[in-house]
C-alpha cells in the first residue's frame, strides 16, 4: 500500500445516504453501486474527502448543517433532473453503450441544448466550486473525478486551479464514434477529461478508443496520461458474506433442478437481458434433451425506472420470457428485486453464469459470481465486456447479438466435463484474488505519482 496521502473523491453517488426512520430521526445508508464500493476502502489508507450529490431530501438538510461525512452538493431540483435524467442518463450513457439505433433515434432538439447548459453543464459546475472550496482548505491533495456524471468538471477546475493534480476514471465503455453529440458538446466531454492529469479505464480497448476519438475530436490527447486498470471486487468481503446467515437462508430456498443457468444484472438496456432469454428458448428449442432438467434464474434489479427508455427495455424483458415460457413452461424464472444477499445465494449454486452485456465497462458479476461458487460453475461471456480482457480465457466467449451462438455457448457450457469446468472454475478465482479491488487503487495511485514525477 503506497504512502498515505490526501484524497478528494468527486461523484455523483456518495457512500452514505440520509433518511429519517418512523420515529422521525434521522438515518444514515449506506450507498449502493460497485463504485462506492470499490472506492470505500481507500478510506482506511488515505485521508479522503468525499464530494458527492445530495439526492434526498435528508441528504439537502445535512448538506444545509455542513454535517455528516461526505461533502453534499445540494443541486437545483430543474437542474439535476436535467443533468441526470436528460443528459447523464440517457444521452451519455446510451452513447457509450453503443445503445442508440441512429436511423429513428436520439432526436435533439432545442430541449436537449437547454437540458446541456442548465442541467448538465450547472450540476458539474456546481461540483467544480466545491472541489476548488476543498483545494483552498487541502491544496496538496489529489483529486479523484468518477464517470460520466462529471465530464465536464475537470476543466472547471484547472482554470481556476491550475496547478491542481486531477485525475478521472471512466467506469463505463469508451466508444470512438461520438458523432452522436453536436461537435461543441463533443469537444467539451474530451476537452473536459483532458484537463486531467491522468485519465483511466477497465480495460485497454476503452483506453485505446479514448486516444483514438481525442484524436478526431481534440487533435490528440496531449500529455495526459491514458492507462487502464481493471477494477474488481473486495474478495474478503465477498468470502465472509459466502457463509453469512442471511445467503445460506436464500441458498436453502432455491428451488434449482438438475441444472442452474443464472444471470444476475440491473433491468437496463445494456444487460441485453432479453437477447439471453431468446438465447435461452433456442437452446431448449434445439436441444430438447435439456428440456426439463435446465431452468434460467434471472435475479436483476430495477434500474432507473423514470427514463422511458428503461421502462420499454423492462417490458421487453417480461415479453420475451414470457414468449419463452409459453413453450417450455416454468424454464425462466425472473425475480426484481434489490435483494443482494438472494444474489449472492444464486451465484453460489450456478452451473452456468451468463453475462451477455451489450457493452460493459467491466461487469463486476464475471468476478463475483465465479469466486463464492462451490459447484465449479462455467462463465459465458460478452466478448464485449470489458472482463473479457481479463476472463476471456477460461470462459465461454459469446457475441452479444448472436442468439443462436449464444445457445449453442449454452449447451457447451451445460456439456463440459468436470475436469475442464474446475479448471477454467478455478483460473478464475485465482485471478480475482490475486488482482483484488486494492491492487486497481494501487494502480491509479502509481498512474498519479508517474505525471507528479
């Protein structure tokens, strides 16, 4: 572990929440996301200030008191539904997923401009004068800016404090066509992360894009660093909650037959959920010998319900499994719900994990699912996760948009004899272990220490 230092971690999910209970005091949870998760440990190690966005109304009072552990940014209500709701999520999200079918959509009209400058651009302004208030109080400390909430933040701050050391990690997929974007937003995401010192990604291909499109929209991306570190997992945490009360009661209420495919992920376009249940029904359609002993548990939790986008993706959903179940009664189960620890349970009885995203930055479930598994379960994988850069050798590797490969991965998987599933099993846990979510801090330390020398 490197030296101990002043952290400022900027974000627009913190890693506390405020609420009130029923007899009205106050509360505090903690934050979801693998995000928080990844980055809470490094609390321990370093002296770390978190900027993140009030999102309750509790969260607004104690950002008003200056009370609490994380500094709250309390964001005009027009302005935050603009920055999340119309830019940050969809727009950037759907650009980098590659999720947009250009011939009928987006459409951007004068709403969307607006959306840009009062939402987008106020929000990550907002979040450029606290880090700035921050440096006046601790000018040494090195500023850590997350996703694609923030990409404009960065430059904000180096005109004001130019000598400031900023670093951004980017934790979703980097595209090379941004041509989706008008050319002055366009030049302002990248102008915005090359105002960082060091700018990082999950997996080489997403920092080879990054290079490739500053290229086309910047003439180059100038002397910031561009590395990649893949994130991972907190192996002892994930270890202990193997054996906890709470997944053991989950696992002995499963009701599995011979065979377990699993997948578990968010209802979001980019999961490519209802591809994997066609997926699913072909497989059953052409290998009628698993009919009756293989059955899909989907665990996914509900995401971003107010996007229209994500309502018609979660009706999709529910439409092609139950396309599936018409013909092959009872073989998807679909369970919504935030309800980890029943998660954690499914991974544990796999026989097949089944992680098809669209694109992914990383897809945290490739490591998760594979470590607390005792069944010597076989991962099938997007070629298009960034995991795949990592895992890609000991899994079954799929195209996202082929159903029929996907099938057919399927039955390779459900076919594969025991030697070859515990060693392909047992690869991967040793590599999740030995490249744990403290080794990818390490990374992003050294990547600062390199441009600070």
């Amino acid at each position: 572990m490197s030296a101990r230092r002043q952290l400022i971690i900027v974000s627009n999910r913190g890693p506390v929440t405020y609420g009130r209970d029923a007899s009205g005091a106050r509360v505090e949870k903690r934050g979801g996301g693998g995000l928080v998760t990844a980055l809470r440990g490094l609390r321990e190690h370093h002296d770390v200030t978190w900027i993140a966005s009030a999102t309750t109304e509790e969260d607004r009072a104690v950002a008003s008191e200056g009370a609490g552990e994380v500094t709250m940014v309390a964001h005009d209500a027009r302005a935050y539904d603009l920055y999340y709701h119309v830019v940050a999520n969809p727009m950037l999200w759907f650009i980098q997923h590659s999720l947009w079918g250009a011939a009928t959509s987006p459409v951007l009209g004068r709403d969307f401009h607006e959306a840009w400058h009062d939402g987008y651009e106020a929000v990550n302004r907002a979040f450029a004068d606290a880090v700035v208030a921050q440096l006046d109080n601790t000018p040494d400390a090195a500023v850590f800016f997350h996703d694609y909430h923030l990409y404009l933040a960065p430059r904000m701050v180096r005109r004001l404090r130019p000598d400031a050391r900023l670093a951004h990690f980017v934790h979703i997929p980097w595209p090379v066509d941004w041509t989706i974007l008008p050319p002055e937003l366009r030049y302002a995401v990248h102008d915005g992360l090359l105002a960082n010192d060091v700018v990082g990604f999950h997996a080489k291909r997403w920092a080879r894009n990054f290079e490739r499109s500053c290229e086309d929209v910047c003439g180059g991306s100038g002397s910031t660093l561009v590395a990649h570190h893949p994130i991972s997992i907190d192996v002892e945490e994930f270890e202990q909650l193997r054996e906890s009360d709470g997944v053991l009661a989950a696992e002995a209420a499963l009701d599995r037959p011979e065979k377990l495919v699993v997948r578990v992920d968010r209802t979001d376009p980019s999961k490519n959920i209802a591809r994997g249940f066609r997926a699913f029904g072909i497989l059953l359609d052409e290998h009628p010998e698993w009919r009756g002993r293989v059955k899909l548990l989907a665990r996914l939790d509900p995401s971003r319900e107010m996007i229209p986008e994500y309502v018609a993706y979660r009706n999709a959903i529910e439409t092609e499994a139950h396309a599936v179940n018409e013909r092959h009664p009872g073989s998807i189960e679909v369970q919504v719900a935030d309800a980890f620890l029943q998660s954690v349970a499914a991974y544990k009885q796999y026989d097949v994990l089944f992680v098809n995203p669209v694109y992914d930055g990383m897809n945290l479930v490739a490591k998760e699912g594979p470590l607390v598994n005792g069944r010597d379960g076989v991962l099938v994988l997007s070629e298009n996760a960034g995991a795949h850069e990592e895992l890609g050798e000991w899994a079954v590797t799929v195209n996202p948009f082929d159903v029929w490969g996907q099938a057919e991965a399927l039955h390779e998987a459900l076919s594969m004899d025991v030697p070859e599933r515990r060693r392909r099993a047992s690869a991967i846990r040793e590599q999740v272990r030995e490249n744990d979510v403290a080794a990818w801090v390490e990374g992003l330390l050294s990547d600062l220490d390199r441009v600070s020398a």
